[in-house]
C-alpha cells in the first residue's frame, strides 16, 4: 500500500481584514516612496526609511527587514547607485537615484495617479449607492 502524500495547505488570508489590505497596500506604496525620498537627494537607509515614514505621515514605515531588500532590488536594475561614505562618523551606505530610477519614479506616480482617481471613483459610487439604499430602506424617495 502506498503512503499518503500530504498536500501542504496554503495559509488562509483573511480578505475581509482591514489589516490583510493595508499591508498589501504599504508594500506597494514602500516601493514608491522609497523611490519619492530618492528623489529629493541621496540618503542612506536609515534615513530612507524616516523620510518614507516622515513623507507618508506614519503610513508606511518601512522596516530594515524591507528597505533593504527593496534597495538591492534597485540597485541590480540599475535605478539606483550607492557608495560608501562616513556619515556622523559611521561607516553607511548613500543610495542615489540614476536617470533610470527618476524615470521609474514619473512612471509609478503616473500609475498610482491613475490607481488613486479609480479608487476615488469607486468610492464616490459606493457611497452614492449606500445613500439609495439608506433612502430605500426608510422608504424615502429612490431618486435624489
């Protein structure tokens, strides 16, 4: 008789937790305003991540565990430089955006302009909607 495989069962995600999307959402936007504070100057990676948090007011603070990844991301693509430097007496490492990476950076705001009106959108018609329904449900008139 031939064992049993055992099929891994992939985590359940929660889609109806608000904290399932708003980390799904800051991963995406870290990417973006890592590139957004690049754009201002060269900084190291501390200081990326404070301005990202700075920059977003608290939403999106990215880790050491994130940043770094995402800059050697940037890096090998050829979006960024980074060279050694003595900063307040420590050794770190200053990243600085390539024409690439200011391209890249007008692309992604492009893009999320265009993420951003959509979601306005929406939420404007989601609630339009909320409004009928709430008028509906008092038996109010269907039509503003």
């Amino acid at each position: 008789m031939a064992p049993a495989l055992r099929t891994a069962q992939a985590p359940r995600v929660n889609y109806a937790s608000r904290e399932y999307w708003a980390g799904t959402i800051k991963m995406g936007l870290s990417k973006f305003f890592i590139l957004r504070v690049l754009h201002d100057g060269p900084l190291h990676g501390y200081d990326i991540a404070r301005a990202v948090e700075r920059t977003t007011g608290g939403c999106c603070s990215p880790t050491e565990g994130t940043i770094y990844p995402v800059l050697r991301e940037f890096e090998a693509g050829g979006f960024l430089t980074a060279h050694e430097e003595v900063v307040q007496g420590r050794q770190r490492r200053v990243y600085q955006l390539t024409e690439a990476g200011r391209g890249a950076f007008r692309v992604a705001l492009d893009a999320w302009m265009e993420a951003t009106a959509a979601l306005r959108d929406t939420g404007l018609a989601f609630a339009a909607a909320d409004r009928a329904d709430a008028r509906r449900a008092k038996g109010g008139p269907c039509c503003p």
